[in-house]
C-alpha cells in the first residue's frame, strides 16, 4: 500500500473547492487554450488547401474559418 502525503489545503479550501459551483481555472499557454479535435481525412486536405493559397499554417487558417463561422453565426442570431 503506498503512502500517501497529507493534504496541504485547509479545511475550508477544500470545503469551497467541493462546492458544485467551483469551477476550475483554465490553463492556458500564453493567451489560447489548447485543443484536441479529430477531423475527417477530406477536410483536413480541403483546409491545408485552403492554407497554402493563402499562406497561413493549418491552426492559423482553421482559427479564421471557425472565427468567420462564429461572427455568421452571432449575425444570423441578431438578425433573428
């Protein structure tokens, strides 16, 4: 059986960090958070063609598309 160190919180820190309205801080690097996502063969070689004409990187140019779909998409919401 391992041994375990006792918790350096203090009761009332941990009391407030089970509360269901704690929520958890972000861990960023730099100002972005990371993100891991699965696309589809096709669309991958669809935005890296995209990418090269207009000379960005992969993450530069799939940021842009998913900035463009955000402000669609909040336009669409005014205008509803």
């Amino acid at each position: 059986m391992a041994i375990t160190q006792p918790s350096k919180r203090s009761k009332a820190d941990a009391f407030a960090a089970g509360a269901p309205d704690a929520a958890k801080e972000r861990k960023l690097r730099g100002r972005r958070q990371p993100l891991a996502i699965t696309l589809p063969p096709d669309l991958i070689i669809a935005v890296d063609a995209i990418a090269a004409e207009e000379r960005r990187s992969r993450a530069n140019m799939i940021e842009v598309l998913l900035q463009q779909g955000v402000e669609r998409h909040a336009a669409t919401q005014r205008a509803a």
